[in-house]
C-alpha cells in the first residue's frame, strides 16, 4: 500500500525513481534509467520500472537507485500538462543515461 508517515492511504501518487540496468551479456556497462511515474505502490511502481527497462533492448532491471513519492506541485515542467488526478499506473516520461 502506499501509506504515508502517519499510516494513511494515499492512494495513486507521482514518483521520480532511477532506476539501475545493467547491460545483458556486458558487466561493466549499464545505464541509470530515470522515469517519472504515477502509482499506488512501490510495487506497482516497480511493475512499471521492469517493463520499461524491458522495453530497452539487451537490458535488465538491477534495482532502484533512487526512488521518491514527488507532490504534484513539483513535477518537473514537461509534466505541466499532467492532471492532479490519476486513476491508473502509468509511466509520463523515461530518461536513459547508457555508461
């Protein structure tokens, strides 16, 4: 559940998450993957991660590097356009950085 400090439901919320992928058959090459998310949970949020790391191909999901719930008034501007409101798991925006 995505619960906040004080145990109450916050139902869908926006998240910044990098995520770590590693680079299929290369262990010393990978790329942080930053996505911009709503979900209800860390797990749902995770579901989404994994798919679109599978969506690049010859990547792996290793983890999250970082992962934060973000409030709607700090959403980055090319998210301007989203509604406070969401009612389903989606991912807004994906940032690949290959190393």
């Amino acid at each position: 559940a995505n619960l906040d400090e004080g145990g109450r439901e916050l139902g869908m919320t926006l998240w910044f998450a990098t995520v770590l992928a590693g680079r299929v058959g290369h262990r010393d090459k990978g790329a942080y993957v930053s996505l911009w998310a709503t979900a209800g949970s860390m797990t749902e949020l995770e579901d989404l991660a994994v798919r679109e790391v599978e969506k690049l191909q010859g990547y792996t999901f290793d983890g999250f590097y970082t992962c934060d719930r973000v409030a709607y008034d700090d959403r980055p501007d090319e998210l301007g356009d989203l509604p406070p409101r969401r009612l389903i798991a989606q991912v807004h925006q994906v940032n690949v950085d290959e190393w």
